[in-house]
C-alpha cells in the first residue's frame, strides 16, 4: 500500500526552497553543493551536470557516465535513468552517499527520515509509528515533486547494494590488460628466409602474461578481480594459424633451424613459402574472475598485438 499524498506544509517548502539562494538552505540533498528542492543541482558524483532534458545518455559524444571510473558520490559505474518535465531523460547515480536511493519508477531519491518524526506529526499521514516509515524525496528534473511522504513499504530499489558485474568491470579497467608483447625469429625490423622457421613468444609481463589483480569499492563493497590468460592465437599473415602453449619459448642459437615444437612449450611455424611482407598478430584471450559481495562470476577479455616481418630468399655467393 502507497499513499502518495503530501502535506500542505512540504509542498510550501518545496516552493520555498526554490525561491531561496543556495546559501541560505542546508545542503541536505543528495548533492552536497545543491539546496534540497533545486534542479540546477550536482547530483552526479563527480562533479558533472545532468545532460540537457529530452538528449539520450551519450548524445553529447562523452559517453553515459564513465563504467571505469566510478563515482565519486560511492555510485561506482551504476547508473539510473530520472525523467525531467519536458519528457526527456538524463543519467543520474542510482546510489548517493549520506543514503540517497534512486527509484526509477518515481524518477525520485529517496532517504530515511532519521530519526522518524513522532507520533502524530503531519508527516505520518494517520499512521502510527512502526507502521511502514517516513521517507524524504527530491527529484532532478522535478523541483516542485518530493518531499516527506509515508510508505508502507520502502521505494523499489531503496537499500540495495552495489552492481557487483559493474564492480568488476571496473577492477577489470584498472589492470590494463595488453596484448602479447610479441617476440620474435626472425626479429622484428630484420629479414627472414623462405622455408626457414619462425619463432614466436610472449614477453612476460603482468599486463601481457598476468596474472595480475585489482579490485573496486562501492557502498562499502568491494569486488576483487583476477586476469589470466586462457590462450593466445597466432596469425602469420599467410593463411595459417596457430594456438601455442602460452608465452612459448624465446628462440635461441641453440635451436638452429628446427621448427618450433608446441609439445615442449615453443610456438610458431615451419616458415613462409614466398617472398614478402607479413603481418603477424597474436589474439590473447584473458580469464577474468571476480569475487565480492557474497557472490562470484567470470568476465572474458581480448587484446590484439602485431608486428611486421618481411621474408627474403636466399642469395647463394658465386651463382
């Protein structure tokens, strides 16, 4: 049961709160530089306006509110949708610190009101204490809607947690995950030789090879990613593919001109039938887990990297 009825005396501060300077009402709302009520506020954590009413997120060719970085406001990548007046939509954290939820289906914040009023006060709406709870609202885009209201039940969404697979992709952006730093026989810049084999290898690095870790916090979660990578495809520009043991096995003298062999961990191919230049590129194929908040999942994550090698034939001396 919802009873959607407002007190006289909150439509009047509603009003009011509008016609007063920012300096002479609290910053209470869920922006901590906006007055409650008004909608030139800075309801993104982060410090960035709302976009214009009736423009779809990502109309203004910055994107929809930035899934790395997290939010300033404890939001993280999460974001909701509020309606304004005229129809539109703008982005808006579905969470704000000091307790501010947003519910899409009222386009409203809502917070507790700590401590709840007492008995008989306007705001219970007849009900009595214990009885569902008094909320406080705001609504971007709405200025005159909000205000202190009684609900049986808490707003859709209020005192939920975090977007966990958001966290993760988060954590996932801080590691910086790269391709396979490509090395090389014949080397990168040198001359190969038809019919001689080619030697590749991975660099190891955390960022190449991995594992490596990063995590992310919001509300007081916080989600733990880890890379591996799960396999790395070779191309070598001539038709022919190959899935190596990974990194594979740096060529050295000693190989002289045997081809390399995947079951002793080495990767490559016997070598170019013809002439040319080449483009060999490796696709790495990274294993993200994640853990937190009670729960667990796995993300998948591709890089490329290439290199050029050019392939000669052989000039016999004396013919």
């Amino acid at each position: 049961m919802l009873t959607r009825s407002r007190p006289l005396l909150a439509f009047l501060l509603a009003a009011s709160a509008v016609c007063l300077p920012a300096s002479a009402v609290s910053a209470s709302g869920p922006g901590t530089e906006c007055p409650p009520f008004v909608v030139d506020c800075d309801i993104h954590s982060g410090g960035q306006k709302p976009g214009k009413p009736g423009k779809k997120p990502g109309d203004d060719g910055k994107g929809g509110g930035g899934g790395g970085k997290g939010g300033g406001g404890g939001g993280g990548s999460r974001k909701c949708h509020a309606r304004d007046g005229s129809g539109g939509t703008f982005e808006v954290p579905c969470y704000q610190k000091e307790g501010w939820w947003f519910d899409e289906s009222t386009s409203c914040y809502w917070k507790l009101w700590e401590p709840q009023p007492p008995a008989g006060d306007p705001a219970w709406e007849g009900h009595e204490p214990g009885d569902g709870a008094v909320y406080n609202s705001e609504c971007p885009g709405q200025p005159l809607l909000g205000g202190f209201e009684w609900r049986q039940n808490p707003p859709p969404g209020f005192g939920g947690g975090p977007d966990l697979e958001a966290l993760a992709k988060e954590a996932m952006s801080k590691m910086r995950l790269l391709g396979a730093d490509i090395g090389s026989a014949p080397q990168q810049g040198g001359t190969g030789t038809v019919g001689v084999p080619v030697w590749v290898w991975n660099r190891p690095s955390p960022r190449t090879t991995g594992p490596t870790s990063a995590s992310a916090t919001a509300l007081g979660v916080t989600v733990t990613a880890t890379a591996t990578v799960q396999k790395v495809v070779w191309s070598f520009g001539n038709g022919t593919t190959v899935t190596c043991a990974f990194p594979g096995t740096p060529y050295t003298a000693a190989f002289g001109l045997n081809a390399p062999q995947a079951s002793a961990g080495q990767c490559g191919f016997p070598g170019y039938a013809r002439p040319g230049q080449y483009t060999v590129t490796a696709t790495t194929t990274w294993d993200v887990h994640w853990a937190g908040g009670g729960a667990q999942g796995d993300l998948t994550a591709t890089r490329t990297s290439e290199i050029p090698v050019r392939v000669g034939e052989l000039q016999v001396v004396g013919q």
